[in-house]
C-alpha cells in the first residue's frame, strides 16, 4: 500500500516506482484535491505568494516525517528565497553525503514552480548543513588555489554536485593567478583549478 506521501509526489507527477520516467503528467486539479482528502493537512500549496506557498509545502511535508521540524522561510530577494529547517533529527533530511536534502530541495522547487510564469529558486538548509558545507569548501578552494599558484601545476578534485562545483568556481574567481574550470560528464563531473597564464 502506498504511503502517503508516494501518492502525494504521484500527484505532482513524480513517479516513485520507476526512477527512469521520473515524470508523468500532473494530475488534474480535481484529482489534487482527491488525494489530499484523508491527510492531516492537505500537502499541495494551492495559492499565495512564492513563500506562504513554500512554507505550506514544506510544513505539511515535514509533519508527515517528524512534527519537531520547525520551517523559516526567508523573503524572496532576486527570484531565490532561502529556507532553514530546524528541530528533529536533520540527519533524516541531510541524508548521506546531503542526498536527501537536494532531492527535499528539488521536489520543492518542482512543486513551487509547477506552473508558474517567473521560476523562482528554493534554497533550503537544515540545521545549518550547506552553511558549514559551502564555508569548508570555499575554504578547500582558497588553499588548492594558492597551492597552484606556487607549484604552478593544475589540480583537478574528484567528482562532486553542481552546487558544490558552483560554490567552488565562485571562491576560485576571487582568486589571483588561477582559473577554475568543469570537465567530465555525469556524475563524473568534478572541478579543475588551473594557473593563469
């Protein structure tokens, strides 16, 4: 029997049986309200702004894990808003390596921009995990750049996620004498740091 929540990402056209056709089409908005009867409280943000909608997503979402998660919702500033999750056991949401919480972060942003005109981009943090994450990355790229500039020899990292490579190119532009670049494919994508010439 499917959980609730597997019937609620159906819903939004997320198939939960077949990684390989992630998508189906959305349901129609009457079936959206089928589904949603039954739950505590219904998990599809119908109206409202980008962040009451967020919010509404997030919380229903998250009771149906663990009530102790508590959501802030920061102002949309330049089609980005930010959100923290707090309380609970944020190793649930992190998951291995942050998996889980890229995939909590991409089926927000599917649910929030399904039909919208402006996409806006849900950035969501718990307990602190991307803050810590970011800051020992733009740290790792601060010491690989001054280690080019001195050997004067390329260093390239191992494969890591788009944002992580996104945080690193951004603290390697503010370096002197050295460039950063993407080379790979897939998940072999990963980030090479070379000396200016």
């Amino acid at each position: 029997m499917a959980s609730d929540l597997d019937q609620y990402l159906e819903g939004i056209g997320i198939n939960v049986d077949d990684e390989e056709e992630a998508f189906e089409p959305p349901l129609p908005d009457d079936d959206v309200q089928d589904m949603n009867q039954g739950l505590a409280q219904p998990l599809m943000p119908s109206d409202g702004s980008v962040r009451e909608r967020c919010e509404s997503f997030l919380v229903h979402l998250l009771l149906n894990i663990d009530p102790a998660f508590a959501v802030d919702v920061g102002e949309e500033r330049e089609n980005e808003v930010y959100v923290d999750i707090e309380g609970g056991n944020a190793g649930k949401i992190i998951g291995r390596g942050g998996r889980t919480l890229t995939a909590l972060e991409y089926v927000t942003n599917t649910v929030i921009n399904r039909n919208a005109q402006q996409r806006v981009r849900i950035n969501i943090d718990v307990g602190g995990y991307k803050r810590r994450r970011d800051e020992k990355l733009r740290n790792t790229a601060k010491k690989l750049a001054s280690k080019v500039r001195r050997s004067g020899v390329a260093v390239e990292l191992d494969p890591m996620s788009a944002a992580e490579r996104r945080v690193m190119h951004m603290a390697i532009a503010e370096e002197a004498g050295v460039y950063s670049e993407s080379t790979g494919e897939g998940a072999d994508r990963r980030l090479a740091i070379k000396p200016e010439r």
